[in-house]
C-alpha cells in the first residue's frame, strides 16, 4: 500500500504547465550567433506514458472512488486531523534532510514542530506548532539532498505506482522509505492499515485540486512536476506556479500519480 500512496503525487501536480524542454543560458544574451543548447527532460516519453496510462487507470478503478467515499463519510475536523498526523510525522523525513543539506533552521523547525504536535497537539491531531510561529514547510526528501549535492537530475521518468519522478528522485526513494517512522511499527497489520489510511486521506485532499488539469494530462502533469521540484530543490528562490501558500499543494512531495 506504500506503492500506491505515491500513486496520488502526480494528481496533486496541478497548475500552469512549463516546456518540457530546458534552454541552455550560458551564452551571452547579445550573442546571437551563440550556440543555445536545447535539453530533452523527457527522452523517455514512449514508456513514460505507457506507465501513465496504467497508473491513471489504477486511480480511476479504485483508489479515487474510495478517496470519494472517504471524503463524504469523514467529517471536516476529523479529515483534518488525520491529515495532521500524518504531517506531523513527515516531519522526521525533513529533519534528516535538513540535515545532510546543512540547513539547521530547517532543522530545528521542523524538531520543533514534531516536538510541540507530538505533545501538545495530542500526536499531531492538532496543528499547535504553527499557532506557536513554527510556520509549515514544505518539507525535505532525500532527492532533494542529493540536488543540494550536485547529482543531476537525470530524465523526466514515470515508476508504476509510484508516478513521476526524475532519475534523481526514483534512485532516492528507498532512502526516503527509512525516514518514515510507520515503516517501523512492528505490526504489520497496524502498519498496512496507517498507509492505507494515508493513501487514502491524500488522494481525497486531492480531488479538488485535480480539476485543474487542462489539456493532455501527461504533459501538464510532468511540467507541472518537474517544475515545482526544481522549486522544492531551490527553497522557493524561483517563480512557482503552484502557489506554495496554498494549501491544496502543501503536500505535493509526498504523492505520485
């Protein structure tokens, strides 16, 4: 079931769409005669969207109808509540990274954050930490620490299950796997049931924001995902389509389609 949570990311993935392709700037401007280098981040596309098309059929087989079902049962303060606990601990997955990438406010934010919903906010149930001024983040994974140093990204690449990703991400996943503390609950019946139950509160956050695909959905997706992680990977320092402050898109990281 952790397979299919990351299923939900490229869902999440909804907003202006960028080229697939990447202009080389490093020729002066007024140099017309300068070479530009056009990049490809999508070599792949041919079995990228054979992948796609399996997976989309998978979330509109099952997981969606579900997520569905979930949203219209589950009262508002509850879904939220939900959603929070499971926000609380992807904080450790942002300690660690913060970490490695030698960003010690992060860091310490997000310690704190953990701390503060672990404890006051009853496992996270409630958001304490931010009424307290420890503001949300968008969080860390380990694909990210490997862009802090220097691994290139690689090709535009679509996982069965775990959606779009780039060469990059889909080699760091098994380290992110570490960093989430469900995978050690000893319990295996407790452990399935806390990623089903995340799946699924993250695909019905989802619905909404799903709307806002237009055109050929592989295409908006992969631009749209490419181009919020290159705003992930770069804290911000960018001009993001997305809207990082809302949040429908706070959990983009933590879902694949």
């Amino acid at each position: 079931m952790r397979l299919i949570l990351l299923l939900t990311l490229s869902i999440l993935v909804t907003a202006c769409a960028t080229s697939p392709t990447a202009v080389d700037q490093s020729a002066p401007e007024n140099n017309t005669e300068a070479p530009v280098k056009v990049v490809n981040s999508d070599p792949w596309e041919g079995f990228n969207r054979q992948v796609y098309r399996f997976n989309d059929a998978l979330d509109r087989a099952f997981l969606k109808p579900v997520a569905k079902g979930y949203k219209w049962i589950t009262p508002d303060p509850v879904e939220k509540g939900v959603s929070n606990v499971f926000d609380n601990l992807g904080e450790i997955r942002t300690v660690v990274n913060s970490i490695l990438q030698w960003k010690w406010a992060s860091a310490g934010n997000s310690t704190g954050r953990f701390v503060v919903n672990s404890t006051v906010g009853l496992v996270g149930i409630f958001d304490v930490a931010k009424v307290w001024g420890m503001d949300k983040p968008d969080g860390e994974d380990f694909g990210q620490t490997l862009a802090t140093w220097g691994v290139g990204s690689g090709p535009f690449l679509v996982l069965p299950l775990f959606g779009p990703s780039t060469l990059r991400d889909g080699v760091a996943r098994p380290v992110d796997w570490y960093t989430d503390p469900i995978n050690y609950i000893k319990d295996s019946d407790a452990q399935l049931g806390l990623n089903a139950v995340s799946v699924i509160d993250t695909r019905a956050q989802l619905l909404e924001a799903e709307e806002l695909v237009s055109g050929d959905r592989y295409s908006f997706i992969r631009d749209a995902y490419l181009q919020r992680r290159n705003y992930l990977i770069k804290d911000g320092q960018i001009e993001d389509d997305f809207g990082a402050d809302d949040d429908a898109y706070e959990d983009f990281d933590d879902i694949d389609f």
